[in-house]
C-alpha cells in the first residue's frame, strides 16, 4: 500500500510513525517494517500526525508507547492529509517541470504513576498517564503487562528507553493496546498535540521493535533549517527543487490550511511555512532522538542558573519576561523552579505581552540553543529584535543575545 508523493516515496495512506511496542504473549516479535509522520511546529506547540502499521511473528495483543515532554491532547487523524500533501507537491513541481525527476525519488502518590485520561478512539484503546520516577513506570508496566516479564528479550530494551526518557525530563506518556498477528496491520491514524519549545519527533523508543524499517517524517515550520542539521545521520532529503538541488518547499499558512487545517491554525494567517520531507532505511535501532535529546537535562538546568544570574540586576520587568520565556523547559529541570520564581518575585504584575508569534518565536530560539543548535537561535534572536514588540521583551531579547553568546 504505497503513496507514491512527487517528492516522497513510501508515504503510506497507511503509516507509522515512531513508537515502541512490547508483546504481550512471550516468545513473540514485534517488527516495523515503516514508520512515517506528518509534524506541524510553531516554536511552542507540536501537532504529531501518526498512524500504525506493524506485525508480530505470531497472534498477540501488544501495547505501543508514545513518549512526551509535556501532556498530550488525542485526537483522530484524518487520512486526508497525506493525499492533500501529495497534491500540495504534485502541483508545485508540475508547473515547474520537475515532476518527473521528483516522482522518482519520491493523580496519586508523587513516585506513582498517574492515569490521566482513557479513551476509545475508533479500534485505538488509549491511557494517557504520567510517571514521576522510572521505577514506577516499570512496575505499573508490569502489572499491565501480566506475569514476570524480567525474562523477556525486550524488557531489557524497555528499562534503557524509559531511563533515556526519564533522564530528558520527559514524564508522559500514551499507551495504545493493539491486536498484532504475522499480517502487516494498518489502523485509523492519530493527531498528538502538546506544548514543547523545540520540534520534537522520538526514535529512541523504536528501539524495542525489532528488524530493518523505513522511516518517512515531513515537517512544517517556520524555519525548517534547524530541523535540516538536527537529523540523525542515515536520513535523506527527499525534496528536489526546481535547481536540481535538495532542500525545502515554502507555503504560506493559508495554503497550509488546505492541506492540513489544524496544522495551520499553529501559524498566523499569511505566515510562511517551510516543508521538509526525510527518509530514513535501516536498523530499527536508535540512541538519539530528533533533536537529540540526551543531556537536556544538564543544558536547561544551566540555562536557568546563567538567566538567573545574569538577571538579577536587570529590571523587573525583563527578569519576568525572561522567566517566562524560559518556563516551557520546567519539564526537564522541575528541582530550578525557584530560580524562575526568583525572577518574577521583583515584578508586581505580568508585563504587557508581545504577539503571539513574537513570543513563539523567541521561544523556538531558545528551543534551537537548548538543542546545541547556537548559531541558529542567536539568528532566530537577531531576527526577532527586528519585529515591533513591547520595549521589555525587546530589551530581553538583547540580553538574551548576550548572556547566551557563549552558552
């Protein structure tokens, strides 16, 4: 079952995008043979567009494990979307000429776990939960799971994944209780929604499948730059443009809108859009994630230490707005609060806002330094001092562009 895009090849009307699953029968494999994704990121909040097509090496029932830095809404995907991206291309590369060539390389206890949400959606059976420390998580896995499963080939793969993850700051995530046979099955697909400061897609967790896959993400963003140099090595672009050369496709968000509604709705109206679509074949098996995410704990935490003290002298105003751009990372860092606090204590009330799309941009900045991508969010930053924009958020982009020069 193939869709066959003019820039993208093996973008399935059926796809999978990254997650881990553990059988629930011993002595069965999981395989992923593809795993594809549709990602919408506007520097505060990511639209994750997935669907599943896996197999196992006999009947079982299996869960699939979805990661998250903040608590995620789910919703039902619609199949459309990838049609609309084809004949989003299609048409680009058509009145430029280039079809041909482009077709060819197309809530309990702290150390508990929390259910926060069950659902049904279509055949998905979902649990959205959030697990303060790993060891928890695992026994609650356990006890879901039924039986010792210590002896599993996988269990061990499972306690290195939850440990990455717990150690990133992540504490969320959903769980999707499938029925897998030998037969390649394809389901309904899902939209993710979450707040997160940077572009966010998570490979690490496929690492408890087993075999060789293919990977398929497109991604519309702002700047699709950052995204470009995050990506693993084995991914290739897949977009030929007009000059013969690889790189990305620009869209203004109305357009977007008609390819993907709530993709666009993350962007302002008029907004330009970038698009890039990468392909990965390989071993199932990954240490990082996009963008790697190992140490992320260690770099927010010195990120608020430095804005902290950098800012103790600034004026109560740019400390608060500071404090407030920074807040999104809390997630990695939850024992630095009282550094934040310690800046918004000397402002009596919230200063005024910037736009939205000011405020996300600055954020994606620091989404880019926080990810060890400097060069561009010191860019990002230089860009923004340029936008109309109350004078203390104007003043703390100026700082920020000081204090985390050498960051």
């Amino acid at each position: 079952m193939r869709w066959l895009g003019l820039c993208v090849v093996v973008f399935c009307a059926s796809v999978l995008a990254d997650r881990g699953m553990v059988p629930l029968e011993p002595r069965i494999r999981v395989f992923e043979p593809e795993q594809n994704a549709v990602i919408a990121f506007n520097g505060e909040e990511e639209l994750l567009y997935l669907t599943t097509g896996v197999r196992a090496s006999g009947k079982t029932a299996a869960i699939q494990l979805v990661p998250f830095p903040t608590k995620p809404e789910v919703s039902k995907g619609e199949i459309g979307v990838l049609r609309a991206i084809e004949r989003f291309l299609w048409r680009r590369m058509l009145q430029r000429r280039h079809w041909k060539a482009a077709q060819d390389a197309a809530g309990t206890l702290r150390n508990a776990v929390q259910v926060l949400q069950q659902q049904r959606i279509g055949s998905h059976n979902l649990i959205t939960i959030k697990a303060n420390e790993k060891e928890a998580l695992l026994r609650w896995l356990k006890r879901r799971l039924g039986g010792r499963i210590e002896n599993r080939a996988w269990f061990r793969r499972l306690r290195h994944i939850i440990s990455h993850y717990h150690a990133c700051g992540f504490r969320y995530w959903v769980l999707d209780e499938v029925q897998l046979n030998p037969n390649t099955r394809f389901v309904e697909p899902l939209v993710y929604r979450f707040r997160c400061p940077f572009m966010f897609y998570p490979l690490v967790v496929s690492s408890l499948m087993e075999g060789e896959t293919t990977i398929t993400v497109a991604a519309f963003s702002a700047d699709a730059a950052p995204f470009l140099k995050a990506m693993p090595k084995g991914f290739k672009n897949l977009l030929l443009l007009p000059n013969g050369k690889r790189g990305v496709l620009t869209l203004s968000s109305d357009q977007l809108k008609s390819i993907w509604r709530n993709a666009a709705d993350l962007f302002g109206s008029g907004e330009t859009v970038e698009l890039c679509i990468y392909r990965y074949k390989g071993d199932v098996k990954f240490e990082s994630d996009i963008p790697e995410t190992v140490g992320m704990r260690k770099r927010v935490a010195g990120l608020f230490e430095r804005l902290a003290k950098a800012s103790s002298d600034a004026e109560a105003e740019i400390a608060w707005v500071l404090a407030d751009l920074a807040e999104d990372y809390l997630f990695a860092a939850p024992d630095k609060a009282h550094l934040l606090k310690q800046m918004r204590k000397r402002c009596q009330k919230a200063p005024e806002k910037a736009k939205p799309e000011v405020v996300a941009a600055i954020k994606r900045a620091l989404g880019y330094i926080i990810c060890g991508l400097k060069d561009f969010g010191l860019k990002t930053l230089r860009g923004v001092s340029a936008r109309s924009m109350p004078k203390h958020y104007l003043a703390a982009v100026k700082f920020l562009l000081t204090a985390l020069k050498n960051f």
